[in-house]
C-alpha cells in the first residue's frame, strides 16, 4: 500500500496541493464532505461526497483522502482495489513529489 502526505501551510493549501497532484496524474477526486474521507478514482469520472457513495462504491475505489482539508495534514493511501493504471500513476507521482520536496518545496511524502 502507498501513501502520501500533503503538509502544505495556509487555508486549503494542503487540499489544493492534493487536488492539484491527483488531477495532474489523471485522478478524479469526490467532493468534500465535512470530517469525511474523499473518494478517489483513475480517470475522468465524477464523484459524489462520502454519504452519496455506495458500500460497493467505497470497496471499489482506488484511494481515498483522509484528513483537515482546511489546515492539513492530508493523507492519500492508494487502495487494494487500484487498477495497474492507477497505480502506476500514483507511484509515479510519489516519485516525482518525493523529487520536488528534495528541491525545497513545502509538504511531505511517504510509502507505506
């Protein structure tokens, strides 16, 4: 299982980061649901808040995002369900984050 982790500082700055990597990596994000996880899938689909998904829904996405999307931390743990894509996908982003930080930017990664 592989996990990231967006410590970005200011209002949302986390959020925004995490929003920002999964989109760039071809990842759909659900909608925020006040002290609930957000669904997470590979491609372009949409996704509705936590309460809108179905037991199946939440067995079959690839990740999930856990956290304070205001003040961060937020944690992204790529799922069992993840297909080769996605998963691909992600570790490709792990790595290329993991280089950013390296280079000075704000936030932290790590696998689990």
């Amino acid at each position: 299982m592989s996990v990231i982790e967006f410590n970005d500082k200011g209002d949302f700055a986390a959020s925004h980061a995490a929003v920002d990597w999964l989109r760039d990596l071809g990842f759909s994000i659900g909608s925020m649901q006040a002290g609930s996880p957000r669904a997470i899938w590979h491609g372009d689909c949409y996704i509705s808040k936590w309460r809108g998904l179905s037991a199946q829904d939440k067995c079959e996405m690839h990740a999930r995002m856990e956290g304070n999307d205001r003040n961060g931390p937020l944690r992204i743990t790529l799922l069992a369900a993840a297909s080769p894509e996605a998963r691909a996908a992600f570790e490709r982003g792990v790595s290329q984050r993991a280089a950013q930080l390296d280079g000075g930017q704000e936030g932290s990664e790590s696998n689990g």
